[in-house]
C-alpha cells in the first residue's frame, strides 16, 4: 500500500470555481478548501497556454437584447436576423428620423472599449459615439471594411472582418463614458437622415484597449476569466501541472497600466501595435526619431514613503534594432538599470537592483527594485537607450520597443500584473485559502498525531516576527499554520523560508511537518531540518495556506496524514 492510499487529504490543484478549490481525496467534499480574495478583475495568472490571463466584464446591459435595457431614438429594432455566428439573433437596426439611434446609459471613466458585431443593410456605415460628444464620433465602413473618421476624443478604432459581410467594429474612448451610442450613418461624418437600416449585434463595453470574447449579459454586468474569489491555478515556466498561486496584497500605483506614454518626448507611441504577452493584439509600440537626446516616456505619478522599497515592472519586446530599454526611477525610489531585450539581459545597473524574466515570444518583464529615501510624490521614466548611460543619443527614426503591462508596487520583490485603466491605482486582495477543523472532517482521527505534506515555491520573504511558538524559522515565504481553539490562542505555527537555511539556497521545495505526541518536526528535501516541543488545545484543528502575513509563492500539492508518519517516510516524501 503506498503513502497516498494512507493519505486523509490530497490537494493537487485542478478542479476549482469562484471560491473553492477542491480536493482529490476525500471526494465527498470534506477536504474542499474555501478560498477568498476579494478584488474583482485586479488577479491575472499565467493560464496552460503561457499567456497572462486577467478577469473581464461587459458592462452593457441586455448586451443583445436592443429592445430592453437600450432606448431607442428615432429607430426601430427587430430581432430574429441571421448573425455573424449562424444563429437567428441578430438585430436589424432601421433608422425612422434624423439621427436615428439605439443607445444605453453607462457610467464609467478610463480606458474603455465599445464594440458590436455589425453588417451592411440598405446603409452601409455605423457609427459610435459617447454621449452625443463630437469628439467622442466615430465611423465604419461596412461595405468595404474599412475605418471612417474619427473625433479628437477617440483614441483609436478597428475593424475585423468576421465573415458573410459581417465585421466587429471596435472604438477605444479615453475619460468619462456616460452614454453608448450605436447609429446607421448615411456617409462618413454623417449621422443624420431619415431611412435605412443596418444589422447588429452582441455590444459590449469594456475596460482596456481591445475588444475581447463576447461576454453575453442579461439584467445585470456578466464577467469572465480569473474574478474575485477564483483560485489562481498557474502554468508559470511552461509547466504542464499547474500549481495554486498565493500571493499578497499588493496594489498597482500606476493608474494606466496599458495605455502607455501620454507625455513623451521623441517618440512615437502607437497603441494596439503587436500581440501582447495577453495574447490580444493590445501592446504599445514605441518608436524613436531621428533627433538628438532622450527618448522616451514617463508614467503617471504616484507616491512614494521614505525607507519603503518599491519595484517598477515592465513587459517589453524588440520591434526593430537593438535599443536597450532604460528604466529610470531614480529621483523616486533610488533605481535605474538597462535592460538588454535582444538576448533576455540585464546589461548595466546604475542604482538600485534589477532582473529579467523570459515570458516567451521575445517578450520579457523587465524588474526594478529600490528604496525611496524621501516621502514624495514623482514620476519614472522609460526609454530606449543605445548603452548604460542615461543621457541621450542621436535618434535613427526606427529603433523601437513593444511594452504591455507596467506596473508599480510597495514592495521588494514583484508580484503578478494587475492591470489598471484610469482613474487611481488598483489593489489585489491577498490569496486566502482554508481547511478547518480537520477533527470534525474525519480529516485526522488523532489530534496529537498527524503530518502534512507541501511542495511549495516560495517568492520572497516580506516580513519578520520574533513570535518563538512558530517553528521552524521567523521568516516566511509560505504561510501555513495549524490553529487550535475557536480563538486560536493556542495553536501551533509552521513557516519555512525560502532566503535561509531551510527552503532556498540550502534547502528546495518538499516540506513535511509532523506532529507526533507533542513534539513538531519539520523535513525539508530528505532532511530533518527542527524539532520542538508544541502544546495546545487540538480539538479544533484546522489548516489556511494564506498570504495575509505578506508571503507569496506556489502550492504545487498539499497531502494530510491522519497518523505520524516515520522518519523514514518523511525522507523519502521530500527527497527531490
């Protein structure tokens, strides 16, 4: 009989929704975890095909329903038309005076795409416009598939050809959004007219510079992707199993993640240029001009307090030369290095510490670290550079970087992205998962024997404590701790580190803790790495793998034995 016929629990993570990860063993759902977060669409992770994955949201209403939620204004609809995909749920959209229309009230202010499924009818444009703003115009060719002119407000439009005439019309507005509005226009820059007619469907209106899958709504905003309380189970390094990501709260003071460089200086910014590490076609190219000096762009600002550390994170790719990419925090938190974006190198630091992490497709997250030494409010700059000196160079009008995803945190290390689109900074609540009273739960029969098996990778240590209950180390990367009695004043607390002696550099990433009569031990890769004596009420004994405490990493499985297992079998569990 093996280890794991003698296990009361296994988790290896692979079934899961909204706030529950569930266990292989027991399948009753004794041994389910609940899990929490709480902050929709700020969590991304790394999905099985390497791409970063981020929640989503339609926040039209009845998104194909045109005679509901939407009013209609000197127009008609009439539902039961062929659509793009086959079905019978397409609108026709007639016009029955000037400026006939079919529009809905929202309220929103940022980054926001609109976008809808439109064809052709006895009018051959569409036009979109945020309520009733001139600037805030644009037009679309169905007939040619082609884009019409667009107002000073918008900051660009697309058009996707989907087949049998049909096209996805896509419009991204920057600021306040009060009113989406969908009109047949007779002509390019005309919106007025008495008649005709064209066909839509499936609107929807989302944060960002792109439109993505549908997301069908009815009475209320529908969302997709990895939300508020779902487990992030994450294919980071190309991994063929995921592993249960956990991580912090941390938040992003950068307040336009993606729409990157709006006060440059001798560059060319051009959005929704490239695929981006998303895998949507929502990454910023940045391109220098033939002039002498720096080139370059700087993020918005944000705060800072002295002795704090703070990491900048940037996503960025070559798209033509050899310019490295420069990242000056310097006058903010003390940091400025180069990063080498042809061969995945960091080619020179200035100040500060600095890393590069491969994400695939010659795409690389850039990572700066510093520590402000004076409570202020600043700004970062990111440019190209053609070596490490931050101080200009004549221009040839066609080196250039792709950049997604930037990112600024309190913190010494980097966590994962989270996106923003105007307005203030974004927070990601910490991971929180739970398993309680194991007694109850048949989980273990015999309070004062049990032991637990993690295979854990560890982020970084974020915190000290000199609370001596907690075995075997102070330090944490992973925290999971065993607590007694409804209020937890006795209980006993295992934390492994991943910097020291016993998970890192010495020690990997297979951790066994024991409990046997008293005495707690811990095994670490084939080790025994502590032994101590515990005392406490066990009655209630239950398990939370979670990051409020400020840790962070992977849980790769996680195995209960209801009895002590032997030395032996603890060696051979964490042997790497």
């Amino acid at each position: 009989m093996s280890l794991y016929d003698d296990a009361s629990l296994v988790m290896i993570p692979s079934g899961y929704k909204d706030g529950k990860l569930y266990s292989a063993k027991p399948t009753n759902g004794d041994g389910d975890f609940t899990f929490s977060r709480g902050s929709n669409l700020a969590a991304t992770r790394i999905n099985s095909e390497g791409l970063i994955e981020k929640g989503r949201e339609n926040l039209l209403l009845q998104s194909n329903s045109f005679d509901t939620t939407w009013v209609t204004s000197s127009a008609s609809v009439n539902g039961g038309q062929t659509g793009y995909d086959g079905s019978s749920d397409a609108w026709l959209l007639s016009k029955t005076g000037d400026y006939g229309r079919v529009e809905q009230n929202t309220s929103a202010s940022g980054i926001y795409t609109l976008s809808v499924y439109a064809k052709s009818g006895t009018l051959d444009w569409l036009s979109f416009e945020n309520s009733g703003i001139s600037a805030d115009t644009c037009f679309f060719d169905l007939s040619n598939g082609v884009l019409g002119s667009k107002g000073a407000g918008v900051v660009s439009t697309s058009i996707q050809s989907i087949g049998n005439g049909w096209y996805r019309c896509s419009a991204i507005f920057n600021g306040a959004f009060g009113i989406s509005r969908i009109q047949p226009s007779i002509s390019d820059g005309v919106v007025n007219g008495t008649n005709g007619n064209i066909y839509i469907q499936d609107a929807q209106l989302e944060v960002g510079l792109v439109s993505t899958d549908v997301i069908t709504t009815t009475t209320t905003t529908e969302q997709a992707g990895i939300l508020e309380d779902m487990p992030r189970l994450d294919y980071s390094g190309g991994a063929s199993c995921p592993a249960l990501k956990l991580e912090p709260q941390r938040s992003n003071l950068i307040t336009q993640s993606e729409y990157i460089g709006t006060s440059n200086e001798k560059v060319t910014i051009t959005y929704n240029d490239a695929t981006s590490p998303e895998g949507v076609n929502n990454a910023v190219s940045i391109v220098e001009d033939s002039q002498n000096g720096r080139h370059r762009t700087q993020t918005n600002s944000f705060s800072v307090t002295s002795g704090n550390a703070y990491t900048l994170t940037l996503f960025a790719k070559i798209k033509s030369g050899t310019r490295l990419l420069c990242i000056n925090a310097d006058t903010v938190f003390n940091a400025r290095a180069y990063f080498d974006l042809v061969n995945g190198d960091v080619e020179g630091t200035d100040t500060g510490s600095a890393s590069i992490e491969d994400y695939g497709n010659g795409w690389y997250r850039c990572i700066l670290t510093g520590t402000a030494t004076v409570t202020r409010s600043s700004i970062a700059y990111i440019g190209l550079e053609d070596g490490t000196s931050d101080s200009g160079y004549q221009g040839d009008g066609t080196s250039g970087h792709y950049w997604y995803g930037l990112q600024v945190e309190a913190g010494s290390y980097p966590t994962s992205y989270i996106p923003t689109y105007g307005g203030s900074s974004v927070t990601r609540g910490a991971d929180e998962l739970d398993l309680i009273n194991w007694v109850s739960k048949g989980i273990i029969s015999d309070s004062n024997e049990w032991t637990i098996f993690y295979e854990v990778d560890g982020l970084t240590t974020d915190y000290d404590t000199g609370d001596s209950q907690w075995l075997p180390g102070d330090d944490n990367t992973i925290d999971v701790y065993m607590r007694a009695g409804a209020t937890n004043e006795n209980f006993a607390r295992f934390y492994w580190r991943k910097d020291s002696k016993y998970i890192g550099s010495t020690y990997g990433k297979k951790i066994i803790a024991r409990l046997s009569g008293g005495t707690g031990t811990t095994f670490a890769d084939g080790v025994e790495i502590a032994s101590s004596s515990i005392s406490g009420d066990y009655s209630n004994i239950g398990m939370n793998m979670g990051t409020s405490s400020n840790a962070a990493g992977y849980v790769k499985q996680a195995i209960i034995f209801p009895t002590a297992l032997t030395d032996a079998e603890c060696i051979e569990l964490t042997t790497i």
